[in-house]
C-alpha cells in the first residue's frame, strides 16, 4: 500500500497535479484524498482508477488542427504580390 501511496505522490509531483485534481476525478472530496496520504488506505477501485488515470495523463497528447487554421496563419508567396 505504502509503494502505491508513495507512487502516486512522486506521479503526482512529476506532472503538476493537484489533490483537488485527484479529488475531482475520483468524484471524492479533498479530505478524502487528504486522509488517504496521512493514514487511510485507498480503497482498491480507486487505486484502479487512478492507475488508469496515470497511464492515461502520460499518453502523448494529440493535438488537432483544422485545414482552415493551415490555410491561413501565414502568409504566402502570392499574398505579396
């Protein structure tokens, strides 16, 4: 339990997120997440949930950009003419 708890805080501190952040998306409070680094264990689903959030958040973000935002944020050859 400590290794997991232990885990998650240095994921934690590597990728800027807050307990407020984890609190929100396990749909708990802040205290909750707060008493689970002091001296509660994390329930087992919640470890679950925040193993997959972990592995998710360190996927490579895609970012998606439109024909028209191509087209048209730099100015061409023939615009000068």
């Amino acid at each position: 339990m400590e290794k997991f708890r232990d885990e998650l805080k240095s994921w934690m501190k590597e990728s800027g997120k807050s307990r407020d952040w984890v609190a929100e998306k396990l749909g708990v409070g802040k205290r909750t997440v707060d008493s689970w680094f002091s001296y509660k264990q994390i329930p087992e689903k919640k470890q679950k949930l925040l193993r997959e959030l972990m592995e998710k958040e360190q996927q490579p973000k895609q970012v998606e950009i439109s024909m028209d935002c191509l087209l048209y944020t730099s100015p061409s050859p023939r615009d000068t003419r």
